[in-house]
C-alpha cells in the first residue's frame, strides 16, 4: 500500500507564540487553524525555565481552551535520565531542579545536568560544575542556546555560553538533549505519527537551531522576525529559510498555500 505523504508543523514556543511574556496577538488564530485543518502540530521549546505544563497552563491563561501537544527541554531532559537512569547533579532553576529530586546526586553523580540558572551563574559555579566533571561526570546540556531575549527588549546570554566554556576547559562534549539535537526533533515528530517521505515544516525565530536544524534531517523551516532573528537577512549569513514571515497571520497564508 502507498504511503501517503503527510505534513506536520513544529513550533518554537519563545519569540513565535509567546514574544517576551505575553502572547502574540495572532497565537490563537494560528492554533486554531492548524486545529481546524487537522494539522499534526507541536510546540517544542528550547526553554530550560518551563515544562510541557507551564506552556499548557499559559496558552489557557490567554484564552486557548483547547489541548495543544507540548514538549520542552525539561521534558526531553528527565525522559532522558530515567531512560539510562542517571543519578545527576543539577544546575537550573529551583521549580524545575524539583521534578528531578529523585535523580539527583550532589556528591559523586554520573552526570552534571545544566539548565538556565539566570543571573546565579557565577565563576564560584563554573568552577563548582568544572571540578565534578574532571572528576568523571558527564555534561548533560538541556540545550545550548548562544543568547536570547527574556523580556522582548534586550539580548543576554543563554546556558550555551556556559555550557561551552566547561567544555573547553574540561576538553569534554556535553550531551545535548534540546535543539539542534536531532534526537529532540525525531521524537517529537514520532510521536505524532511521522514516517520518512513525510513533509514537515519548523516555525521558529532562530536561524541555527530552528531552521538549520531542521533542514538537516530534511525539513524545511520558516523564519518568522518576531524573535532573535530581525528584518532583513544579511547577505553574509549562510542559513536560509524556505520561507520568512512577520508575524504568524503570514504563517497562515503560507502553510494555505503549501498544504
């Protein structure tokens, strides 16, 4: 029997459907589209901050009544430990270091777990999850993101910056559990039912672990400039998205026309 080819659509959470701390103006409407024409979609959210819950409870605080598949980093991170059960020590904030409590091991783990701790990252720290990891523990990075912008108005540096100086220092690769990680994308889109020849599309704010990322295990990606990533592309960037839209309202006649 022939196989179909079908389309899904990911969608980065920070910078496409939640622009700082609230909700892009066209967030339900977009959702509710992709609802109304039966398209397997997914947000997915590089966020260490958030869990799967704490982008549902969001979306229902700003009117989305309507159940919406989530995954975040935190998600992909605990499955992750469970599945090769891990006893970690862990470097995020206090809510989400709670749902690992029954993993965690400050003393001997067999890995450092890194997250985004905010303005607590510090050289004591650095030094703190340095030392462990010359002393046999592996880096287990939650993602890696270079920088991003909390409150909409300002770029500051993200757990990446981090993340790499202890990689340099230690001359150890860490585990990367969120995006680029091809991992992190298969088993969201398996989880919707996606089977190679399959189409699928990345709607996000990032040129390298949104569009990038996604073309190189064969989708395509859609840039939209109400994050990161601002109007125009310079000429010097390499990375090129299929398609770029302004705001989500675009998405919408774009995804119309290629579906």
């Amino acid at each position: 029997m022939q196989h179909t080819r079908k389309t899904f659509i990911l969608i980065d959470f920070d910078g496409i459907i939640r622009i700082g701390n609230k909700i892009a103006d066209d967030a339900k409407e977009f959702l509710t589209f992709l609802r109304d024409k039966k398209i397997p979609h997914f947000i997915i959210s590089n966020s260490t901050l958030n869990s799967s819950t704490d982008i549902k409870l969001f979306l229902k605080q700003n009117n989305i009544d309507f159940d919406v598949n989530a995954m975040t980093t935190v998600d992909a991170a605990l499955q992750y430990i469970k599945n090769n059960n891990l006893k970690v020590a862990v470097y995020c904030e206090n809510k989400i270091k709670e749902l690992f409590k029954e993993y965690i091991e400050e003393t001997k783990p067999n890995a450092v777990l890194i997250g985004d701790i905010g303005n607590k990252w510090s050289y004591e720290t650095l030094n703190k999850i340095f030392r462990t990891v010359m002393n046999g523990a592996d880096i287990i990075a939650m993602q890696k993101n270079k920088f991003w912008n909390p409150d909409g108005k300002g770029l500051v540096l993200d757990a990446g910056a981090f993340i790499s100086a202890i990689e340099y220092a230690s001359s150890k690769q860490s585990i990367l559990i969120g995006k680029p990680s091809p991992i992190y994308f298969h088993s969201v889109l398996d989880s919707l039912g996606y089977k190679n020849g399959d189409n699928f599309y990345m709607i996000g704010d990032d040129l390298e672990t949104d569009i990038e990322a996604s073309q190189k295990i064969g989708g395509k990606g859609i840039l939209v400039f109400t994050g990161k990533t601002k109007y125009p592309i310079g000429n010097e960037v390499k990375i090129r998205p299929s398609y770029t839209a302004n705001n989500l309202m675009e998405v919408i006649v774009i995804l119309s026309n290629i579906i």
